[in-house]
C-alpha cells in the first residue's frame, strides 16, 4: 500500500449515521416506560442511550427510571421494547441530508457498500427498505447477527469480507464512540459523521477523515485514496 489506500469498500453504521432514527426510538422508548408507569426521558437523553444495541439502550432507560427489577426484568422490558419498535421502526425517521444521493453516487463511482449496525438485522433491514436505502448495500450486519457487536472488531471484518474487501481497502462511517472504536480495533480507517448521536466532542474521538454533510463523503474518500497509509 506504498503507493496509496486503494479503497474500494466503505461500510456504514445505520443509527445517527444514515439515519436519523432517535424519534422512533425516542417513540418505543416512551411507550415502553409508559406501559411500566414511567414518565419517559427527552430525545436528546433517549440519544445518548443509543449506540450499544437494544439490551444497553433499555438497561439504560430502566435505570433513569430508576427500576430495580433485576435481570429478569431487563429481560422481559428488551424482549418488549423489540416488539413494540419493530412493528414500525421508520414511521418518524429519515436518512440524513444527501444520504440516498451520496450512497447512489458512492455506487456510480465503483465503491462497495456495507452496513455495520448494532440495531438488530430485522428492524435494521426494514427500515433500509422504507427509507429507499436498501439497494445500494450489499452486505448488512445488524447487532443480532453474531455471537458479538461493536465495539467488537468481528461484525464490521466480517462485512469487509462479505465485500471482498482487505481492511486497508475499507474505510467505516459512523457518529459514535462504538464506531471509532470498532474500527480501531478493526484496523478499518474511520470517518466521522459529526452531527449524529456521539457524547463526546468530535475532536476526542479518533478519527481519519471526518464530515459534517453527507454531500462533502465521496470528495474526501478520493483524497484519501491518495494518501499514504
């Protein structure tokens, strides 16, 4: 790789990258401690919950509620709150400003797209098709997927290999702590989507490339072929 990164993969991350999805998780998350006599917390907290896959996000809610209920509580309020989201998780969200142009133009230019998500693979699934993301990705690996998910390398290797990509020929889009992460632990070049669900500030978490609009990705990612690893 002397002579440049020939990035032929980029593979996303779905919540707070390619979708702003809070407001229906923000939903389920209401209705949820709604059913169990909780008040339910604002969007910009349900946020910062989300990012670890659902078992966190709910083991978090219970907590700010301050439930006490033990395991098989957590348990029986995650097997909940899956059903309650994945009867319509894209009824408020949307695909963030220049998503579906980017990853049509990503397509157009020869680049393979993938999906590393800690959302399980139905709903994940699901709301690529209602959002008109689906075709454009040919590999997608949700949190349920495998034994383990993000911030473990294993999920994002293993849609790299789904897409016939070495990891120095893969570059991972995300907005989050996990993201960066996963792919450090990956060794996959990371770029930040910096206006999604992160909790620290952008320059804190380890990045190569980094973006505010989706319209400003393909630019960057041809500069970076350039570069020398």
């Amino acid at each position: 790789m002397g002579e440049g990164r020939a990035v032929k993969a980029v593979i996303f991350d779905l919540d707070g990258t390619l979708v702003d999805s809070a407001p229906d998780i923000h939903r389920a998350a209401a209705k949820l401690l709604s059913e169990r006599g909780h008040e339910s917390p604002d969007l910009e907290t349900v946020k910062r919950f989300v990012g670890n896959g659902v078992a966190v996000l709910v083991e978090r809610l219970l907590d700010w509620a301050g439930e006490t209920g033990g395991a098989e509580a957590q348990t029986a309020a995650t097997s909940r709150f899956h059903a309650i989201y994945g009867a319509a998780p894209a009824v408020l969200s949307q695909p963030f400003d220049g998503v579906s142009m980017t990853l049509q133009s990503l397509t157009d230019a020869g680049y393979r797209l993938g999906l590393c998500t800690n959302k399980p693979l139905a709903p994940a699934r699901q709301m690529l098709a209602a959002l008109g993301l689906a075709e454009p990705i040919q590999a997608v690996v949700g949190g349920d997927s495998l034994p383990v998910r993000k911030p473990d390398p294993e999920p994002l290797l293993h849609v790299a290999r789904a897409l016939e990509a070495e990891r120095e020929q893969v570059v991972y889009v995300g907005d989050s702590e996990v993201d960066a992460a996963a792919a450090q632990a990956a060794g996959i070049a990371f770029a930040l989507f910096t206006q999604g669900y992160r909790k620290t500030a952008a320059d804190e978490i380890p990045h190569h490339l980094r973006f505010d609009h989706f319209g400003e990705l393909q630019e960057l990612l041809e500069r970076f072929r350039g570069q020398r690893p």
